[in-house]
C-alpha cells in the first residue's frame, strides 16, 4: 500500500485538496473512472469544491465525462415507508442528486431503500461486481464513525472481509446521525442500512478517507496506530493494497501529531496528486 496522510489547516482547504485527487482520477487518461460516494457532513464541499473546479477550469467537460464517469454509493437506509416516487425527508438519494450526481455522468448506483433488504443486498453485490470490473479506476471516498470509527454502515464487529449486507446501526451512529440529520430526534433516525461492505471497498484502486474536527481525533489515531481490530472497521484500511489518502484537518490530525509527531503527513500539491494518480495506473 502506498498511504499519504495530509494535514490542511481547515476543513475548507482538506476538500479542495480531496476535490482535486478525484480531478486527477478523473482526468489521468486511464478510461473508466468509477467514483465511489459517501454522504454524511464531511464530503459536502469536497463535492462542492468538484462541482466549481470542472465549472470554472473545464469548459466542455460534459461531452468528455458522458461516457466515461460513473457513481455508485456505499450505503443507504433501509427505510420501511419509502417508495421510488416517495422518498423520506431526509434521503440520501436526494442529497447525492443536489450535489455531486449533477456532474454529467452516463450512471449512478445506489442501494434502494424501499425494496426487500435481502434482495436489495444480492442485487447490490451485482452491481458493485459489474460496476468494478467496468471501471479501469476505482476510486473510493470514505468518511469515518465519529467514536466507533465505522465506514459505510460496516458496523464495530463487522468481519473485516465482509460483502454488501444489512447493518443495524449501533447507539453512538443513531445518536450522531440524530444530530447531524433529524433535529436530535433518535426516533426519526432509521435503524437498519445497506451497506457495501469492507471487502468490497478494500478493491477500490485509490481510497480518499476524509475526518474533520476534533471529534475524529482519537478515533482516526486508533485506526491507523493502534491494533486492527474489527471493533475499528477503519482499521482494515492497513491491509489495503492500494493507494490510500488520509486527509484531516488541524483538529482531527491532534491526536496524530500529538502521539506520533508532524513526520507522519507529507506535503503534496495537486501537481504532485497529478503524478501519484499516473504513477499508479
Ligand atoms: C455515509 C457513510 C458514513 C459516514 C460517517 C461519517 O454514506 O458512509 O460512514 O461517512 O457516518 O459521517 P459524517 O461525515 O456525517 O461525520
């Protein structure tokens, strides 16, 4: 594995330097790209950041990224009222069309919150299948449990190997999506996902793993510097093989800088990115 950790001083300049590594992925000449998505607080300007770089830098770019671009999600809400013309108010269908969908793309994929869980999960296993070996890069963006340091849905427990399954989301994630989505209101938070899982994210080419704020300190330290565990999904990422960026700002890199000092982060512009992305394909 070739892993870069890179501290930015604020959550504002760490998603312009994400928005440009999915610039290089998107732009290296390689074919295929397929984009891996993940929703949540802290990927929103990094798609807003993508949205104004192709806007302002890449006149045209629609007719090059028709053919060539897809996305498909990690994870979605089982959600037991929904159905395809009637989304829940807070969907992650809706939120990926707002914003980072609207790149002009030939396809996106997500799991469907209103058909059978389990159909669903088989359903979903194919699409990830097909939409892997369609792509000739791969390129997935993570974010990360505050406190339990999950990815997608793949819950504390979940084996380390682990396809595309139902999760049933733990207190600490409920409570955090509460705040973040639902006003506070745990009872409006659904209890159960779809989520790829650890082995289907571990077959990405190139994994983007974004933390911001003081709250994913401890746990981004204990997933890269501390015992894997399957009690620290995150932790998997050590037995990746690919090329892996951890991009954190000032205040979710402290626990880091603290307990094993500023050598861990490497300064690298997008000139830099450019090469990284070429060097690998
Ligand atoms: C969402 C997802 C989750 C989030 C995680 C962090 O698609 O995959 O793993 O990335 O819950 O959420 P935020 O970014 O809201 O802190």
């Amino acid at each position: 594995m070739q892993c870069f950790f890179i501290n930015k001083h604020t959550r504002e300049e760490a998603s312009e330097f994400a928005a440009r590594i999915f610039e290089a992925a998107f732009w290296n000449g390689s074919g295929n790209v397929l984009v891996g998505t993940a929703t949540g607080q802290t990927p929103v300007l990094t798609y807003k950041n993508m949205q104004r770089i192709f806007n302002e830098e890449y006149d045209g770019y629609e007719e090059e990224f028709e053919e060539c671009i897809r996305f498909m999600q990690l994870d979605n809400y089982v959600s037991d009222d929904a159905t395809a013309e009637n989304l829940p108010e807070y969907s992650y269908q809706r939120e990926l069309e707002e914003s980072i969908w609207k790149i002009p793309h030939n396809a996106h994929f997500i799991p469907r919150e209103y058909i059978d869980p389990e159909e669903e999960c088989k359903h979903y296993e194919k699409v990830v299948e097909e939409q892997r070996n369609w792509a000739d890069l791969y390129i997935q963006l993570l974010g990360i449990g505050d406190k339990d340091g999950h990815i997608g849905f793949n819950m504390p427990g979940t084996p380390l190997d682990a396809g595309v399954h139902i999760a049933t989301l733990n207190e600490e994630t409920i409570e955090a999506n509460a705040k973040k989505f639902f006003n506070g209101d745990t009872s409006k938070v659904p209890k159960k996902a779809i989520t790829m899982g650890i082995g289907n994210i571990l077959q990405a080419d190139v994994i983007v793993l974004e933390a911001f704020g003081s709250e994913k300190a401890e746990i981004i330290h204990k997933s890269f510097f501390e015992d894997m565990t399957e009690e620290v999904p995150a932790s998997a990422l050590r037995t990746y093989d690919g090329l892996l960026f951890v991009i954190l700002d000032d205040e979710s890199s402290s626990a880091i800088r603290e307990k094993e000092g500023d050598d861990v982060f490497t300064n690298l512009d997008k000139y830099d990115v450019n090469q990284i992305i070429l060097d690998n394909n």
